[in-house]
C-alpha cells in the first residue's frame, strides 16, 4: 500500500490508479488479518474438540462400559444369593453384594449421565 503511495507522488500522471491500489492494498491486509484471526479461532476450537473433548468422550463411554459390566456382575451375585439358603453365610453375603451392587449402580449412573451430556456437547458443536 505505501508502496503505491510513493508511486503516485512520483508519477502524476498515474497517481489516480495508484491511490486507488494503495487504498485496495491496505483493505486487503486488514481484511486478510481479520480473516486469518477468524480461521485461527476456528482451528482452535477444532482441535480442541478433535483432540481433548472426543478423547475425553471416549474414555468416558470406555468407562461406561466397564462400570454397565461389572454393575450386571454384582446384579447377577445379588439375584443369585437371593435365591439361595438362607443361612447367615449366605446373608453376610447378600449384605456384602448389596452395598457392591449399590456402589456399581452408582457408579454406573453417574458415568451414564457422563456420556449422555457429553454426546449432548459433541452435537451440539458438530462442524
């Protein structure tokens, strides 16, 4: 853009067309850095989903899994006991696969409402 300036001052006989690209020069840089603020934002924002908030997802469905597993184990105890004698052996352990069953369960909730928000943010923000 000065360049045209400088341009224009030397030669008068062009000094209209070159006003008029030195104007064009400096909108196009300003526009051009405004652009390339924009894209970088965007890219930004792109990475983070790409590499931290699907990643994260990930691992909490990996974890949802592990949690739904070992919840249906401790189910499958708990029914199992239940259905058989009843001695105080066999209370002890019902009491003791109650209070796994009901950690599990926690667990497993807990990681539940997990995936479902973050499935909820991954489509919210799909490209």
């Amino acid at each position: 853009g000065e360049c045209f300036s400088d341009l224009a001052h030397k030669s008068p006989e062009l000094q209209q067309e070159f006003l008029f690209n030195a104007e064009a020069q400096r909108n196009l840089t300003k526009n051009g850095q405004q652009l390339l603020a924009s894209l970088n934002f965007f890219v930004s924002s792109v990475n983070t989903i790409v590499n931290k908030t699907m990643e994260d997802s990930l691992l909490t469905v990996k974890q949802y899994e592990v949690a739904r597993v070992e919840y249906d184990a401790y189910r499958t105890d708990l029914e199992y006991y239940a259905a058989g004698k009843d001695s105080e052996a066999n209370q002890q352990k019902i009491s003791e696969t109650q209070i796994s069953f009901n950690n599990k369960k926690a667990e497993f909730e807990k990681l539940r409402s997990d995936v479902q928000i973050k499935l909820k943010f991954l489509d919210e923000n799909r490209v």
